[in-house]
C-alpha cells in the first residue's frame, strides 16, 4: 500500500468516525424534538391548498376526517386584521411575518376547533371546481399530499414553496398513518354542500361566501369531538379574566364542540 492510499484510507476512516456520532445526535432530536404529533385523542392539520384543507386524525378510532373550506369564503382574521378570504389568509401571514400562526388561529376560530400544525402547499393542489371536489379527489389528494417526494420537498429543499411547522418526525408519523388508514375510516365533509356558506355579489361582480358559524359548529362538533371528553361526561364554565373581549365565548365554543358540557 503506498503512502497516498494510507492518507487515502486514514481520511475516510476518520470521516467515518466523526459521521456516526453526528448521525447519532440528529436521530436523537428527531426522536425527542417536541412535535404536534399526539398518541391519543387528535392531531389536526390545515393544509393551505385549493381549497383550504381540515385533515384531523382521530387516534382513538384509527380514522380520518377531512374538511373542504372554500377559497373564496370571508373569515375573521385574528389580531384585528378584519375578514378576509380564506385563500389569502396564508399569504397575509407571510407578508406580516406570523410565522403561521395568523393563518392556523384564524382558522381554529373561524371552525372553533384546535388546529396543531398546517402545511402550506403553494399552489393549487386540485384542477377542478374546487367546490365540487368528492372523497375519490381527497384520496388521490391524499396520496400526492403524504408520500416520500412531499417529504423531499419539504425538508430538503432550501427554496421550497412549500412550508410547514410540522417536524421531519410529525410527517414521518403523518405518512405513515395516511399510508395505512382503510378508506372506510376517511370521512370527507364538503363544507359548501353543507350549506355552510351564503353567497353574496360584491361591488366589483365578484363573489364571495359568508360563513354560517351555527352550522360550521354544528359539522365540528359532530365530526370532530373528542370521544373521551365525550365519556367523561365533563362540564365546565369559562370566564374571562384578561382585556380581551369576548375571549370566554371563543373557547368555551372550542369546549363545546370537543365534547364539553359548557355552563
């Protein structure tokens, strides 16, 4: 062996050596890294697509229930920022800098229900009416949404449009659930042919949807309860210590729909 081939062979050696420990250290913050992902009860996602996707898996059932929400309804934007369409709402949170967290609490309050996380897809995930999309459409959604390319997006690319707050491990465990739940557990609820939403002709003849909240937390809080609060059979009164008005009605609506009896 010459003396270049020893040189050769002491540097990847020692390359080796350094790689494992670092290899290590990551795998040991993906594992205890604190993610969204949750063992019981739900873990719900938004996904800001067209339409604006609810994807809300129930861990105690081993099912999935998935909400349509128009790009074109009007919703309350959190933090005084006024209605704005759902499908501009994103876009909003990234010019102000929110970091999400605009686009994720407009949307929980507007459903009245705890959203975890969202993915921001950056574009138009479906090409047809996005008001006529149907359980076989979400399932081919599904299918594009959770797989090993959108995860290389995701995470490995560093000019991505796609943006998320999931961690690496909370869509490894998102993946997999998506991979493995029977079609007979996925639940579609299309929130305009629910009646949701009424149409109105703006000054300029455009349309928008104004949203019915009674009829969205009547879907929520039949869809998207917590069966074990359910069982408990809990009761509870919410009061408003702080100088944010209306704040108690807010949550105990949230209460309400997961299962709570609200005094």
């Amino acid at each position: 062996m010459t003396s270049k081939q020893k040189k050769t062979k002491f540097r990847f050696w020692w390359s080796f050596l350094i790689l494992i420990p670092l290899l290590g250290i990551i795998s040991l913050k993906l594992i205890f890294v604190r993610g969204l992902w949750r063992d019981k009860g739900r873990t719900t996602i938004i996904i800001n697509t067209v339409p604006v996707l609810i994807v809300s898996i129930n861990h105690d059932k081993n099912s999935l229930q998935i909400l349509s929400f128009p790009t074109t309804a009007e919703i309350d934007v959190v933090e005084g920022y006024g209605k704005y369409r759902a499908g501009k709402v994103f876009n909003l949170d990234v010019l102000e800098k929110k970091q999400g967290r605009l686009f994720v609490n407009s949307f929980a309050r507007s459903l009245g229900v705890p959203i975890d996380g969202f993915v921001s897809y950056g574009g138009k995930i479906f090409n047809g009416d996005e008001n006529k999309l149907s359980t076989e459409d979400i399932v081919k959604i599904k299918q594009r949404l959770f797989n090993l390319s959108f995860l290389l997006q995701l995470f490995g690319n560093k000019n991505k449009p796609i943006s998320t707050s999931l961690t690496f491990l909370d869509y490894i465990r998102s993946y997999l659930f998506m991979t493995g739940v029977r079609p007979n557990k996925i639940d579609f609820i299309n929130l305009f042919h629910e009646g949701v939403f009424t149409q109105n002709l703006l000054p300029d003849q455009s349309q928008s949807l104004e949203t019915d909240y009674q009829k969205i937390d009547a879907i929520v809080s039949k869809n998207l309860n917590e069966e074990p609060v359910i069982l408990e059979n809990l009761k509870i009164e919410v009061l408003n210590n702080t100088d944010y008005e209306g704040l108690a009605e807010e949550v105990a609506r949230i209460v309400d729909n997961l299962g709570m009896a609200v005094l």
